[in-house]
C-alpha cells in the first residue's frame, strides 16, 4: 500500500473497523468487562483499563501519525509524562529543560526529591550544558521544542545524535505542534509524548494524553506501565479525542495562519516591546526551526511594554480572546503564564526560564483571522 499522507491517516483511522453492522465511523465500546468465550479463554479484550477497542482506534492513529509502531492512550498529558517517568530507577539520570512546561517542571521536581531519580535541569539550546549533562550518562532526556512559553527551539538531530552515543533514551514532548508540524521520531527520538487536551482533540472539551514509540519493545514496557499503575485513557475520550483528530490537518493550517497575521500586528506595534515566534527571522532558533519543523506552530508569546497594569488592561480590552490556561483550542486563548501556566515554578526558575511579570501567551485559534488581527489591534491601541 502507497504511504498515506497525514490528513488520510487523520481521516481515515479506524473508518469501517466494525465488522458487526459495518458501521463507518468506529463504534464507542463503554463496556469495562468484557466474557471470556469459555473458562480460561480469554479473548482480545477483558478489562477496558487493560484494554478497549475505542482507545485502541486512537493510540493507533496517534502513532501512525506520529510515524511510531505504538501508541498509549492515556487519562491526561501529565499521565502520559508520568508513564514516561516510570522507566526510570533511582540512581537514573533524568535531563529535562529549564523551560518545559510548569506542570512537567512540578511533577519531575517532586518525584525527584522523593527518590523517584535524579534530576538535572538544563537550558538545552546550550552547548556547554549539553555536553556536561551528556557525560552524567543520562538514562533519559525530556525535550519540549518549542518551549512554553517562549518558544525556544532545541535541535533535535543533535540532541538524537548525542544521546545514541551515550546511550540514553529521547523523549520529545511534541504538544505545541502535532505531528503536522514535527515529526520527532524521524529525526531519531524514541518517544513522543502529547497532551491531547491540546491540538490532538482540539477542541477544548477533552483531557488526555498518548505517548508513541519508536519501537514496538519500548511501547509494550510502556503499555504494561500504564495498566499497573492504571492511567490509561477512556472510551468516551478516546471517542472525542478522535472525532477531534479528524480535522487535525486542516485546523493546523488555520491555526498557523491567524497567527501570522497576529504577528504582524504585534510586530508593527510600539506597545509591544519582542515578539516570540520561530517564524520571526530574528528568533535565536529560526533556522533550525525551518529545518527540523514542517511548520512553525501557532502558540506565540511577546512582552508588552510596561508593568502588570498594562497586561491587566490589554487583557480587559480583548474581545475575542478568553483569559484561561490550555491551548491547541478552536478558539484563541490569552494567558500570563507567571500566573497561570507557570505559577507552580518559583519565582526564581521563572525568572531563569525568562518568564517576566509582562510576558503575555497566546494559542491562536481558527476565527476569523481580519477579526482577531482588529481586535489585538485596538487591545494595544488602548494602551497609548
Ligand atoms: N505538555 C505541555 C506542553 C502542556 O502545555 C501541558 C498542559 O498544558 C501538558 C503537557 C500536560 O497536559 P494535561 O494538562 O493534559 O495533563
């Protein structure tokens, strides 16, 4: 068979599956048990933690989206980070950036200081700490590229590189673009791991996470994880968070290009004092960016000039942006991630990962992108 292009693979997951009443879209399978066909003869599914057809549509979609040989559907994206976490031994080195998302940052922090493994935090668009956390022998490495909420690009064909030598496993969290904007595992990651919450369901009304394998090994160790400790995703979401899939392609495309035009706006602003976004020339990881990403995403952060009063009243003034925490929705989202996003980073790491009291984020969505270009418009009009 000819290799599917992704919108195909999107649309065309599990379509005519059902070998019941042919039915096209996949049924949704609530059932938590499921008869044996005799004693001691089980079949393909008994226990929908274990296992369910609806979330198995899913995690195969996912991971062949992702260009992996497995996926694992799970309750949230934190889940999925956690289930990554469970590979690691106590005296296992785990390497993640300053600057991963606030969440990550709290949930690796604190099963390191519990004896869970060892942790260093690194700016990984840093040489130099690349290469001292490379020589500790890392067991794995955790990389968010973009970055949240800056968007700082981590090249990953030299992380890849770097980590076969030393033998570590890559973990890419690849959320901020989808596999329609970066493929990870064809750049030599071994996992990707996404809120699904996010631009997968795309639709801000399901949370969930996956993690895809490079190998089918890694995968089923994962997938054993996921049923022992019980995090694995459910056949309602599973069936939510597909349907979102559907239109995974086209909405990415649409996301991309309202946030262009939001660019330009802020760009050409003089309330505004940086813009951060890869697509921007003047952006630190612009080329590696155009080389290693098939888009450029359309989560952006800039810091207006100012203090807090003028965040709080270029806020106030949005029309058709909601104040609230999440991304990857329909709709576009302003935040300020020293209070939302990232308020479980002290102080002090926030400053270390450059996230200031004027720093504003926006997850642009598919609106009408002369109205949302208007409406940022005279939001920082209103400042002068
Ligand atoms: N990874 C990134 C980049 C995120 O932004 C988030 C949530 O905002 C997560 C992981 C965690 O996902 P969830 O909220 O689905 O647990």
């Amino acid at each position: 068979m000819s290799k599917k292009n992704l919108a195909t693979i999107a649309v065309r997951g599990g379509i005519e599956i059902d070998g019941q009443y042919n039915a096209v879209v996949p049924p949704i399978y609530l059932s938590s048990t499921y008869a044996f066909k005799g004693f001691n003869e089980k079949g393909p599914y008994d226990y929908s933690r274990c296992g369910n057809p609806s979330r198995d549509v899913l995690a195969n979609t996912l991971a062949e989206l992702e260009q992996g040989e497995h996926g694992i559907v799970t309750a949230t994206g934190t889940a999925a980070i956690h289930l990554v976490c469970q590979l690691l031994r106590p005296d296992d080195l785990l390497v993640v950036p300053h600057d991963c998302y606030g969440g990550s940052y709290r949930l690796f922090v604190n099963l390191a200081q519990r004896g869970a493994f060892k942790l260093q935090v690194i700016n990984q668009t840093n040489p130099q700490e690349l290469d001292a956390a490379f020589a500790a022998k890392p067991k794995i490495i955790w990389v968010e590229t973009p970055s949240n909420p800056l968007l700082r690009i981590t090249d990953l064909k030299d992380i890849c590189q770097r980590a076969k030598a030393s033998d570590t496993l890559v973990a890419v969290d690849n959320t901020f673009l989808s596999p329609v904007f970066q493929q990870p595992l064809t750049l030599g990651a071994d996992m990707v791991v996404h809120s699904t919450t996010k631009y997968i369901n795309g639709h801000s009304d399901v949370v969930g996470g996956v993690v895809v394998t490079k190998t089918k090994e890694l995968g089923e160790e994962l997938a054993w994880w996921a049923n022992c400790i019980g995090i694995t995703g459910s056949a309602f979401d599973s069936y939510l968070t597909l349907r979102g899939v559907r239109t995974l392609v086209p909405r990415m495309k649409q996301h991309q290009e309202n946030s262009l035009a939001l660019i330009k706006v802020l760009s050409e602003h003089p309330a505004v004092e940086v813009v951060y976004h890869p697509s921007l020339p003047s952006h630190p990881g612009h080329e590696i960016a155009k080389a290693q990403q098939l888009g450029f995403g359309a989560m952006l952060s800039f810091e207006l000039k100012g203090t807090t009063k003028e965040v709080t009243q270029f806020i106030a003034a949005l029309e058709h942006f909601s104040l609230a925490e999440s991304l990857g929705g329909t709709e576009s989202l302003v935040c300020h991630p020293a209070t939302m996003t990232h308020a479980a980073m002290d102080e002090a790491a926030q400053l270390k990962a450059g996230i200031t009291q004027n720093l504003v984020r926006f997850s642009v969505g598919i609106e009408d992108s002369d109205e949302l270009a208007a409406d940022v418009k005279q939001a920082l009009d209103s400042l002068s």
